[in-house]
C-alpha cells in the first residue's frame, strides 16, 4: 500500500514538472523568443528607421492654404450648428486671438424674449458647447482652448455673455 501512495505522488509531481515545462514553453513560444535575441534586433530596427529617406513635401499645404481649409471648415461645421438649432439666425467668428480667448458671437431670434430663464440658460450652454467644438474641429483652435460665446438678438444687443470667472452665462434682461 505504501508503494502505490509513493508512486501516486511520483506521478503527480511528475505532472507538475511536465505543466511547469510546458508553461515555460509556451511563454517562449508565444512571446517571440529570449529577451536577449530581441534586445539584439532592435539596435537594428532603429537603424532601418534612421536611414529611411524622408517624404517628399509635395503633398504639403502652404500655410496660407491650412489656414484657409481650416475656416471653411469652421464655416460648414457653424453651418451645422445652426441648421441644429433653429434659433440661431448667425454666428460671428472674431478673427485674432484675445487674452481671453477666441470669440463667438450667436445672434439668435427674437423668440429669446418668450423663453423662460431657464431655457435661455439651457441654450446659452448648448450653444456654447455646440460652438466650441465646431471651433476646435475646424482646426483653427487646439481642442480645449478658451473659446468665448456671446448672444446677441437680431439688433445686435447682448443678451447672453459667457463669464470666464464663473463659466456659466449671465443672462441679460
């Protein structure tokens, strides 16, 4: 009986040194070899990527050109923002930056005078959301920079302004 328990567990360890065996296989295997071999490619690798002859330029646009690219792109993505919102009868692009930033300016309709504060809020947000992004895809901002949005009514007078203080719009009456 002794006998059959010692060669129980000669057989279970030898199972455990055959799963060993095979895990350390498997990790060269599957990993692509020593880490030595790949220590030794990779000098090589850098030098194949440094003696690669540069790109030709010709396909490059002259700055004037990504310049303007960029506005009309940003003239197509406003024009999406107002057919998203109906109540934006134009939006303004002040050309230069400013401490502050890049402004924006709304002009909405005169149904701004028959909405709630709380709509007008809401929009002045949306808007100013809607607006910065259509800034930072066009390509003229980095994505993140200030971009400042003010609305005006159909006359030209201030109705919104966006606070940098506070972030929030400052609803005028």
């Amino acid at each position: 009986m002794a006998e059959k328990k010692e060669e129980k567990g000669f057989t279970i360890n030898l199972l455990y040194v055959f799963a060993g065996i095979l895990v350390i296989a498997s990790y060269f295997i599957f990993s692509g070899g020593d880490e030595e071999a790949d220590a030794e490619k990779e000098p090589e690798t850098k030098q194949e990527e440094t003696t690669e002859e540069p790109a030709e330029e010709t396909g490059k646009l002259s700055e004037e050109e990504l310049v303007a690219n960029q506005k009309e792109n940003l003239q197509n993505n406003l024009k999406d923002v107002m057919d998203a919102h109906e109540d934006i009868l134009d939006i303004h692009y002040t050309e230069g930056k400013t401490q502050e930033g890049e402004f924006m300016d709304v002009v909405v309709s005169d149904a701004w005078y028959n909405t709630p504060i709380q709509e007008k809020e809401r929009f002045a947000k949306e808007a100013h959301e809607s607006v910065s992004h259509a800034v930072w895809n066009s390509g003229l901002q980095e994505h993140g920079e200030t971009i400042i949005v003010n609305i005006f009514d159909s006359e030209e007078k201030e109705v919104a302004s966006f606070s940098i203080f506070t972030g929030e719009y400052e609803i005028e009456d």
